[in-house]
C-alpha cells in the first residue's frame, strides 16, 4: 500500500499546476498588452446582403445592401453604405485607441491572420443571405477571409471569424447611430 505522505508529495505538483492554470483557462479576453504600438494594421470589412433572384433556367446573386468599413492604423475609418444600387454619404470617424488597441491584439492573439481563406458552400434553398468579407493587412502580411451567415451554409464558421465580425460590427453600429 501507498504511505499517505508519497500521495501528499504526489499531489502537491498537480495542486501548483491547477492553481496556475486556472487562471489562464477561466480567462476570457484577449490582452490589450499583446498589441505595440510598431504594429501596423489596415482593415477593410464588407458586409453584403445577398438576394438570389430566379429567371426560370439561370439565377442571379444580387446584393440589396453593402456596407464597408476602413480602418486604417491611426484609427481613422470611413463607413459607406450602398442600399438599392445608391451610395449614401460616406461617414469619417476616429477610433478610440483603446478600442483599436483590442482590435489589434485580438487579431494578433487568435492568429487570424493565418486562417486559410477557403470558401463556404452556400445552402442550394437560402434565397436572402449576409455574405462579409474581411481583408486584414497586419505589419505587412495581408490576408482576406469570405464567409456567409452561419443559416446559409452547413460549412463550421471559426469562432475566431465570428469574434472579429461581432468586433467590427460593434463599431459599425456606434458610428452609424
């Protein structure tokens, strides 16, 4: 039988171990810290609402509505919509550096930048859908992702995509109110 004091020895690595990683697993933010300031970054996000449009034999991908956002390294962006082929008047603001700082680090942290950009399957029955694209160009190194809304496609959508759209899209609703 085992003496209690070689499981009291035992247990005490596995102890120190949970105490630290705790801690790092129950975490739920990205650092702000991860981000410096030598880091350059440039993000063009675009949000399409797409309509399939039927002509008997062919049918035709239409967008309703297309929103960009441009965020460019000092945290200035430019927001333009176009809704029914008409361009509304381009809104210009300026990004907290907090809030660009989070962008950043969250960008950097998760690795997005190496996610392969593949293409998703769109479901044959989905007539109206959300198509977002976002091009990342993060100290020189460049990479653009397509994807629809997650009802329009049995394709898994990263979590880390989603995050970066749900960022982006919280930004776009404060400047557009």
């Amino acid at each position: 039988m085992v003496k209690p004091i070689y499981l009291a020895l035992g247990a005490i690595p596995i102890i120190v171990a949970i105490l630290l990683s705790v801690p790092l697993i129950m975490k739920n933010e990205i650092p702000i810290s991860a981000a410096n300031s030598y880091d350059k970054i440039e993000i063009e996000y675009t949000k399409h609402q797409l309509k399939k449009v039927s002509f008997g034999v062919t049918e035709r991908t239409g967008a309703q509505k297309t929103e960009i956002l441009f965020i460019k390294n000092n945290g200035e962006l430019k927001y333009s919509v176009t809704e029914q082929g008409y361009l509304q008047p381009v809104i210009k603001s300026k990004l907290s550096e907090a809030k660009l700082n989070k962008i950043k680090a969250l960008i950097k942290e998760t690795g997005f930048i190496a996610i392969p950009s593949e293409s998703f399957t769109i479901l044959d029955d989905v007539v109206d859908y959300q198509k977002s694209n976002v091009k990342i160009t993060l100290n020189g190194r460049t990479n653009q992702i397509h994807w629809p809304e997650q009802n329009a496609t049995s394709d898994f959508i990263p979590p880390i995509i989603t995050m970066v759209e749900f960022e982006l899209d919280q930004i776009i609703s404060e400047i557009s109110e």
